[in-house]
C-alpha cells in the first residue's frame, strides 16, 4: 500500500452510493462506515467506496444546510431569504442579498469545506487506481473536476491539489486564475475523451463533460477578464457535439424534469441520485414554506418560512407562461387531496387555515407576490411567492429531501447553442429558433407567446431593476403593520441598458434555482461594461458604480487562518 497522509479526510460516512465492482461495475451498492482502519487502499472495492465518497459530498455541496445553493441563488436577483417578524430568519441571507458579506459567514464556509472534503477523496482513488482503469479514472477526476469548477466559480484563485500523497505539514497553494482554468479545461477534456457514451444514472458520460467544458468557456471571459470570442466558438463546438449525438431530447413538460425521479427522463443529461433512505438531506421547499404550506401537497414535512421569490422577478413572466405556475406558490392556497391510487393533487381541497399575520384578513394561508423588504422591517409570514419548482410528493414527512437533482439538461445545451450564436453573429435567426423551440412547451394555449425573435434576445431586460422596498411608518414602539405599504423606496433602473437583455429573462424563465442566475448576471454585460451582477439594483439590494470585490466570494476565515500561503481576494480584510 503506498504511504499516505490522509490529513483527517476519512471519517464517518452514511449515504448512499452507487459504486465500481472491480473498479468498473456500476451496480447500486451501500455503505454506513468508511475509515482509515477499516478500508484498503489496494482493494478495488474500497476504493469504489471512496469514489461512491465522494459523489455524497457532489451532494452536499449542492443541496446541504449553508451549501452552493445559498451562495449562487440568495444572492442573485430572483429569490431570497428575508428577515420574518415573528419568525426569524435574516442575518447572513440578508447580507447575501445585499452583497455585504464577511469572511466568517456560514453558506461560505461550507461549501468550501464540503468541495475540498470531496477532492480528497477523489484524490485518493486517483493515487491509488491503476491508470490502465480508465473507466475509475475519468470518473473520479470528472467529480474533482466538478468541485474544483465550483470553487473556481465562486472564490476565483483557490488551492489546487491533485494528490493526496503528501509530506505532513504540506500546505496547498493558489496556482491563479488562469492555471485554474487551464486546469480545468484539461481535467474535463480528459474525461470527455476517455469516459465513454453511456453510464449509470448518477455517474457522468462523455455528455456531461462536455457541458463542464461549455460552461467553463461560455464563462471565459467572466472568470479571467478577457474580451474575445474564442470561449464562444469552443462552447458551441461541445454543445454542438451534444446535439449531434440525437441520444437528448426536451421532456414533454417542464415540470418533468424536477419530479422527485428523474431517472430515464430524456432531458437529463447529468443528474445528483436522490434515495428517499439513504440521502436524506435539508430540502429546500422545507425553509420556503410555513408549516401548513406543506400540507397543500399532502405532506407533513416541516416547514420554517424562509425564503420566497423576489417580487421584480417574479412579475417579469408572462401570464401564459406555465412556468410560472410551475416554479412558485402564490395566492390562497388548498389543502392536497389524495387520490384513489395514493397519488395526491395539489391545493385541491378545502382552504388551509392561517390566522398568524394574516395580511388578506380571511384567516387563510395566502401567499402575496408582494414584499415589504429584505430587513427593515423585511417580510411578514404570508409575504413572498414560494418556491414548488421540484416535487414535493404527498403522503411524505421529509419535504424535498429524496428528490434527485438536474444538474445538467438538454434545454442548456439548446440555450449555450444559441447564446453563442448570438455572440458570435453567426446565424441569430437559428439562435431565436432554439429559444423558441425550448419555451413552446410551457406555452401550451399561445403559440405566438411562445416565438422569440432575434430582436427579442438582443433586446433589453423587462426585469424593473431598482432599489424597491416599502419601509412602512413605525409606530410608538418600533413596528411596522403588516398592511402598511408606506415608506416606498424606488430607483427605478430598468433592463434595457443590458444587451442581450432578453435571452437573460429566458435564462432566469427556464433555469430559475437551478444554481445558473449568479453566473449569468456575472457573464451579462450593461452598456456601461459592469456586469448585472454589480451593476444593478434588485429590491433592497444596491448596485455597485465602481466596486467589483463581489464577483468573487471571500475565501473562509477559518482556511485564511490555516493555510498561511493563502492570499484573499482583492477587496477583503481577513486576519491571519
């Protein structure tokens, strides 16, 4: 067995995996204990084991308590996570909304921790996986590749580490912006070429390093400051690549492809495996919706009243369009209804009761679109469109938690096509077919709602950017009545001034929560040259004139302090 310094990075795991007999077999396998005493480095199965590792931590990553979908959505312009009086909440959410957070900020920490929690197991199946077993090794370098990617997307120049055979008191150092990337492109390049066409739901195919490498060059000049169209043409060429490959196909409905499984759902080209026993993690309907929210579905999960859409955005989609319905809750809502076979409808029954902060004073659970603001005095019970975009199955106690993820999907490729097109001046009238192509399911009574033309894309935003808050008059003690709409603040910026204003809104339409706004409002561009990301306002969120410090989240305290190589990035104090 080669001598390895493990560092702590194996401990106590429960989860479910699906894992390589012999290094290659993908048969379902599962596992309650892997660590340092009872594995074998030389064993092909326990390396499987450390493999199956570190898909669980892809997981976490995506969907634990303080993890990705935090940083990428509550930050951006569609949803958010609003102080509630009477409730909680606030703190950290308020100031991911506002861009104005610190180095110690838990939905920071953690996905930092989990990312390179994962990239330590997949490097020790690398280091100890033959390298005639290309199968194991595309696979584990194609999960290092995918939290190294992450990482690169959000904190910029981070440590690389591709081996765990180390000298103790080794320390990892940043490589830059530009080596990360080239990193990157090579990792994802190798997999693409040696991975293969076909593998289990869960593992990743030739298809889905492709759309690793498109991301990554579609963002190009985003992540390193360049200007040119070569990202462009090389994203076109992979997503190219997918299409021509006729194995993906657009679901019928798209409410499809966030059913609780989506396995064998022709759009999914890459998807995180839920299983309702053995990955069962914080769901995210269940901090979106108050208690008696859940039962309009049927279930008795708990619900904490958190998050809810931004009202701008949400006031942004077409009456017709049924994604609208599909994503968010909002009006009064029904008790669920069981059916005969056990399967459940939706807000079916009877209303459901709610007196507590009931703003439409009927003394029943009503969702209202509209919002005070973030913290002051922030958002009551009832306030805010919720988020039901993905299935929330009836007769369940634990919300969301079995659901299987889309991580990638064949409507991106479709949607990366025409992007570059369009950027590259290349056939735009193709590039306002695919749109139109991908939105005509979710039209289903407007076909002429569902066309987008050329000059639609290329178009400003119908997004009403601006500060957009109602402060209410406090009285004598401080407080604000639920039904006090005064104090109205308004900056009223618009979207016109964003180019390629319109295939954004389709962006934020079609994959809205599908942790892609963040990067998209940093790629998208206003007239003046700042991103949307900085350059607009949204709610009670202020644009940024100068200041880009926020295109990169600050690396953690905790890793400032125990790396001392370690630098931060550029706008941060941190102390060491």
């Amino acid at each position: 067995m080669k001598k390895i310094f493990r560092n702590a990075i194996l401990g106590l795991v429960s989860c479910c995996t699906l894992t390589f007999g012999a290094c290659t077999d993908l048969d379902e396998t599962l596992y309650d204990q892997l660590n340092d005493t009872n594995i074998d480095l030389n064993n092909e199965t326990d390396l499987a084991l450390i493999l199956g590792a570190s898909v669980a931590q892809y997981r976490y990553l995506v969907e634990d308590w303080f993890g990705m979908f935090h940083l990428l959505e509550e930050s951006a312009d569609q949803y958010m996570v609003p102080a509630r009086p009477g409730v909680g909440w606030g703190d950290a959410y308020i100031n991911l909304h506002k861009h104005n957070w610190g180095t110690e900020v838990g939905q920071i920490q953690n996905p930092w921790d989990i990312a390179y929690r994962g990239i330590s197991y997949a490097n020790l199946v690398l280091d100890n996986c033959t390298e005639e077993d290309t199968a194991t090794q595309a696979q584990a370098r194609f999960f290092r590749g995918m939290f190294y990617y992450h990482l690169f997307d959000m904190f910029g120049n981070v440590p690389l580490q591709t081996t765990q055979e180390v000298e103790p008191g080794y320390l990892p150092e940043q490589v830059g912006l530009e080596k990360m990337y080239e990193f990157l492109i090579d990792e994802f390049k190798y997999v693409r070429d040696n991975i293969g066409e076909s593998n289990a739901f869960g593992w990743a195919n030739e298809a889905a390093a492709r759309m690793a490498l498109a991301k990554l060059y579609l963002n190009k000049n985003a992540y390193l400051g360049t200007t040119g169209n070569d990202g462009f043409q090389d994203a076109l060429t992979e997503v190219q690549a997918i299409i021509d490959g006729g194995k993906y196909a657009l679901a019928p409905k798209y409410s499809d492809n966030f059913r609780e499984d989506i396995e064998g759902n022709p759009e999914i080209i890459f998807a995180i495996p839920g299983d309702r026993t053995h990955t069962v993690q914080f769901g995210l309907q269940s901090y979106c919706f108050p208690q008696t929210g859940m039962e309009a579905y049927g279930s008795t999960a708990a619900g904490y009243n958190g998050s809810c859409g931004i009202p701008q955005w949400i006031y942004t989609y077409a009456p017709e369009d049924q994604r609208l319905a599909d994503t968010w809750a909002y009006g009064q809502q029904h008790y669920g209804v069981e059916n005969a076979d056990g399967t459940w409808t939706p807000n079916a029954g009877d209303p459901i009761p709610f007196t507590a902060d009931d703003w439409a004073g009927k003394g029943y659970l009503n969702y209202n679109i509209k919002c005070h603001s973030i913290d002051n005095p922030g958002c009551f019970q009832q306030e805010g469109a919720r988020l039901h975009k993905y299935e929330i199955v009836g007769g369940t106690d634990d919300g969301t938690t079995a659901n299987d993820f889309p991580v990638f999907r064949y409507a991106d490729a479709l949607f990366i096509k025409a992007e570059c097109l369009l950027r590259l001046g290349q056939d735009k009238q193709t590039a306002a077919d695919l749109i139109t192509e991908v939105r005509k399911r979710s039209f289903p009574t407007s076909a002429v709602k569902a066309t987008r033309t050329v000059a639609d894309l290329e178009g400003g935003s119908v997004y009403a950017y601006g500060h957009d808050e109602y402060t209410g008059t406090p009285d004598a003690n401080g407080n604000v009545g639920v039904t006090d709409w005064t104090g109205y603040i308004s900056t009223s910026e618009g979207g016109d001034d964003i180019i390629l204003g319109g295939l954004l809104d389709d962006l934020g339409w079609e994959f809205c929560c599908e942790l892609h706004r963040r990067q998209d409002l940093r790629r998208f561009q206003m007239t003046d040259g700042r991103n949307v990301w900085n350059g607009k306002s949204w709610f009670c969120k202020d644009a940024n004139t100068t200041n880009t410090t926020y295109d990169w989240y600050c690396i953690p305290e905790s890793a400032m302090k125990t790396n001392s190589k370690l630098v931060q990035n550029p706008g941060y104090t941190t102390s060491k």
